[in-house]
C-alpha cells in the first residue's frame, strides 16, 4: 500500500496475510497507520528525506493529522496520556464509561472527575469521528444507517429488531468497501478503500445503541456482517470487539459477537489464538469449490475442506458453534443436490446452517443478475438438509423495501453525488 501525502510517497506496512488487495488511496483516517501512532504524531520527518542515490529532497512541513478520537483509543493509551497531563491513572476508567455510556465525551461522568477533566479530553480528543449521513427504516423496523466518516468516506450499519420486542441486532462493518469480490455483493463493486480504525467500529455499535434505545429495544448481539471482510482487518476489529464487550465499557458480553468471514483461514486461525469466545460464521454460500470460486474468487485461494477445518478448530477452542453462512440463489446454489452435498459437510460436525434469502443487488461484477431462490425452492432446500441430518433454519430477509443488501445504500449515494 502508498501513501500519498503533501507530494511524497511514504511506504505503508500492509496486512492481508499475502492476499493480493487493490490499490487504495488511504487518508488521514488509515488505520493501519494511525493505529500505530501515539496522539498528533508527525507523519513527516522533519529532517527531510535523503533517497538512496544520496539526492536530499527539501525539508517538508511536518504534518500533524487530526487526533485520534476518543474511541480510537485504549484505555491504556488513555492511562499514558493522562499521566502525562498530570492526571491520576485511576480516572481511565470513568473518563471512557462517560462516553461508551452516553456516547459523547461532555456527558458527566457519574463518578467524581478533577475539575476541568473533562473538557481537557473533550479539547484534546474528538468525541465521535463520523456523522449520520443517511437512515432509511424499514417497514419491518430494519434501520439502516449511513455514516460519514471524518475523511468524506461512507459505511454501513444496520440495526435489525428481534422477534423478542425488547431486543435488536446490529450489523457492522470493518471495511469502507471490500476487496473481496463476491459476485453477488454491491458493497464490493465499488472496491477496497480502507480498513476502518477500531473506533469508527465501536462508533457504529454507539450509534446502533442509541437507535435501539428510541426504538424501546436493547442491543443485545453484534454481527460484524456488514461492508468488508473482519479477518482482514483484524488489527482493529479485535480491539473494537473488546472494548464493547468489555463489562466495564461497551458491557456487550464476548458471547454476544459473531465474527464472519468470507473463508480467510488465516484469519479463523488467528482469531483462534486470541480465545475471546466469539462466535464465528462462516459464509460458505455453494458445498463444492467450483460453484463457490464462481460466486466466491476467495475460494481459489482457500478450499471448503481448508475453511471448515479451520472452523473445527476455532470450535474445539472456543466451544461456540458455528454458523453457515447460505444465501440461496435461483439457479446457482439452490439444487436438492446442493443441499445433500452441504449436509454432507456438515457430516460429524455441530454447525448451524443459516439460509439466507438474495436482497438483489442489479448487475453483478461479472455482470450477472442473481435472484432470490423461490420460497418453494427454499423450503425444499431446508427440508432436504434436514432429513439429511443438518442443523438448519431459515432467516427471513430484512428490509426489503428499503436499500438492505449490503453496500446498497453506499453505493446509491454515490451514483447521486456523481450526478450532481
Ligand atoms: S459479501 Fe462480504 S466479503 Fe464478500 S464482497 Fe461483500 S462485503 Fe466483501
């Protein structure tokens, strides 16, 4: 990855665990160098650059990006900071609740702060890095939001009530855009932008709050299913996960998370490691390598057998079972044989298959036009993974009157700002 700034190109260290990504032009909100850099850290060296062949180019202004928001933060970077203010350690903690509870930084504490405390934070560290740039509400009560984020970049997230009337789930992105390539999905035909910073995650989980809240309901389950892939941007989604969840902060619970993935198996492994009791889902979509390379390009690099052994590891580990991920669509994933050769799969294995229902996206990347499975057809396919033996249930479609697939509403407004 290049970055560009003031004229000079800076080389950026990259994830991606060797996958190929597209070129991305990151700005001031990258997270994959932010998240590295302690508060207003320049990002030129004063002292200029000499290139190898010894010619000095002139001494640039250093630039200063725009500090780190609040929830970029943790709270042990919020510990050194205070120390160096001259502030006691011990007031981390209720400094963060303020905002993880009210979800803005002038909210008063509840516990006894110096005085003066607060607006230094609030002066020194942004409370939120993104504004609502779009809602749109289902008539089955789905809430779809879009945020701006500080850099001019859009994301998705979706707030999807339950069937218990208390409750609702959010759906979050990781990514602006994805480099994934799903055939099938809108979010990707408008590329990989960049990883988003563990607060603009946790800023979407405030944002999904607060919505529940006026809709009388608890956010009781976040989904890192919306624009991007999580294993790939790992760096921030696992700090973003702890802090919600963490009783003292976001107070989500652990067991309330599902991490999706496309099938990145290093990044199944990887969140293996970490042991924080998760659940994993995996979006599987076709049982056999062909059909899901066709609709997947992931799976040229990572085979079902690969990504369901990983998944088997991370179970054993973590005791959560996973889930499978199947949107169904006519004519392409949906034939009764399918559905024996996924119950197959699922052979000696406690995973929970999910059947989704296709929000049609129009013209795919390979310039396809994919369609729900019929209901007729559905049910067909869950009766034959039953009697095959699998875990299996349906899902109902959210919000389908509204712009619900993944990367519709993103990718509407785009097409309406390069219009005006
Ligand atoms: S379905 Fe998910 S992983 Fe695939 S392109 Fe869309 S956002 Fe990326």
């Amino acid at each position: 990855m290049v970055r560009q700034d003031k004229g000079l190109a800076v080389s950026v260290a990259s994830f991606s665990y060797g996958l190929p990504q597209r070129r991305c032009s990151a700005a001031a909100g990258d997270t994959d160098t932010q998240a590295r850099l302690p508060h207003s850290f320049p990002v030129l060296d004063p002292a200029g650059l000499v290139l190898p062949c010894g010619l000095a180019l002139p001494m640039m202004p250093v630039v200063s990006p725009a500090p780190r928001p609040l929830l970029d933060l943790s709270a042990e970077e919020l510990s050194s900071w205070m120390a160096t203010q001259g502030y006691k350690t011990g007031h981390t903690l209720p400094v963060l609740r303020s905002v993880y509870g009210a979800g803005q930084v002038t909210a008063p504490p509840k516990d006894r702060l110096p005085a003066g405390l607060m607006d230094h934070v609030a002066t020194a560290f942004p409370s939120t890095a993104a504004t609502l740039a779009q809602r749109q509400v289902s008539e089955d009560g789905t809430c779809k939001l879009l945020l701006r984020l500080p850099d001019g970049r859009t994301v998705e997230t979706v707030l999807m009530p339950d069937y218990r009337p208390e409750r609702a789930a959010g759906c979050i992105s990781s990514q602006v855009g994805c480099a994934m390539g799903c055939d099938f999905c809108a979010t990707t035909q408008t590329g990989f932008e960049r990883n988003l910073t563990s607060g603009e995650i946790i800023e979407q989980f405030l944002h999904l709050r607060r919505e529940a809240a006026a809709a009388g309901r608890t956010l009781r389950t976040i989904v890192f299913m919306g624009m991007g892939e999580p294993m790939l941007n790992l760096r921030n989604v696992l700090p973003a996960v702890r802090r919600m969840a963490d009783p003292q902060l976001g107070a989500l619970g652990w067991r309330q998370v599902t991490v999706s993935t496309v099938g990145i198996v290093p990044g199944i492994e990887e969140l293996t490691e970490t042991s924080l009791g998760v659940h994993l889902a995996v979006s599987l979509h076709a049982p056999d390598d062909a059909t899901r390379t066709a609709l997947l390009p992931m799976g040229r690099r990572f085979p079902v057998q690969d990504i369901l052994a990983a998944a088997d590891r991370y179970q054993e580990k973590s005791g959560r079972i996973t889930t499978i991920q199947y949107c169904l669509l006519e004519g392409v994933n949906d034939s009764l044989n399918q559905a024996r050769d996924l119950a197959s799969l699922m052979k000696d294995r406690r995973m929970h298959i999910n059947l989704l229902r296709y929000n049609p996206t129009g013209l795919s990347l390979k310039g396809r036009t994919y369609a729900p499975s019929s209901m007729e057809q559905t049910e067909a396919f869950l009766t034959t993974l039953r009697q095959c033996g699998a875990v299996a249930h349906l899902r109902r479609a959210r919000g389908p009157d509204i712009d619900a697939a993944c990367g519709q509403l993103r990718k509407r407004e785009g097409a309406e700002k390069e219009k005006v």
